[in-house]
C-alpha cells in the first residue's frame, strides 16, 4: 500500500546537505544583554542590603520585562536559568545607589538612541524603556 500525498523522497542525507547560516545579530541584542546585566545589579545590591530590596526588586522586574519583551520582538529565546548575583562586599547605600544611577543614564542614552535609529515597529517599545531608565534615575535619588 502506498503512502498517499509524499511528493518528495524521504531521504535524510539531504539534512547534512543544507548550509544554514547562523541569524545575524539583531541591533536590540545589546539591550537585552544590558536589562538582563542591569537586572542582576539590582537584585545582587538588594540581596546585599536588604533595606533597599523594596525600592530596588521593582525596578529589577522591570528590567526583566524590558529584556523578555525585546527577546519577543527579536524573536529569539531567553536563556534559561536566572542571571547570578554577585557575591561581593555591599558597598554604603549611597555609593550603591549612585552606580546604579550611572548605569541607568548610560542605559537611557543607549535606549534613547536605538530608538531614534530603529524602524518605526520598535520605537514605541524603545522610547518606553527609555522613558523607563529616566524614571528609574529619579527612583534612585
């Protein structure tokens, strides 16, 4: 009896054949890699001194969505597993909260521009992460 509608052979050699190239590199993949680095600051300096945990763990789940949604966008996998937290000695508070100060403008100029370079499909995703590292820098004042 034969097999109704296989219009082609089924052969395997032809999968060892095929040249497929690895997908470039997308223009977001830096912003996911700075939300996920920028996540696991956050949660390393609220393990670190648990009296900043509730101003800080809100803004590291933001930093998580913003990674998840950009993988979306990209269409790409997350990796598994959650990123590590550091280990180190807590430096005071206010040195804490200043680096991550810094981290966040540098994160809001670089949002600020991919969104001014990328298509109109991802600006509005862009500007809102933008928009949300800005008010991450007065949360931390």
């Amino acid at each position: 009896m034969a097999l109704g509608g296989a219009t082609a052979p089924l052969t395997g050699c032809d999968l060892f054949d095929r040249d497929e190239e690895p997908p470039e590199p997308d223009a977001l993949e830096p912003l996911v890699a700075e939300a996920l680095a920028l996540e696991a600051r956050y949660r390393a300096a609220a393990t670190a001194d648990p009296a900043l945990a509730g101003r800080l763990t809100p803004i590291a789940d933001a930093h998580r969505a913003h990674a998840e949604e950009l993988r979306r966008v990209i269409g790409r996998p997350a990796p598994s597993g959650t990123p590590a937290a550091g280990s180190a000695s807590a430096p005071a508070p206010d040195a804490v909260l200043t680096e991550l100060r810094r981290a966040e403008q540098e994160g809001r100029t670089n949002a600020a521009k991919a969104c001014a370079a990328a298509p109109a499909e991802r600006a509005a995703l862009l500007g809102s992460i933008a928009a949300a590292r800005a008010t991450h820098v007065e949360a931390l004042k």
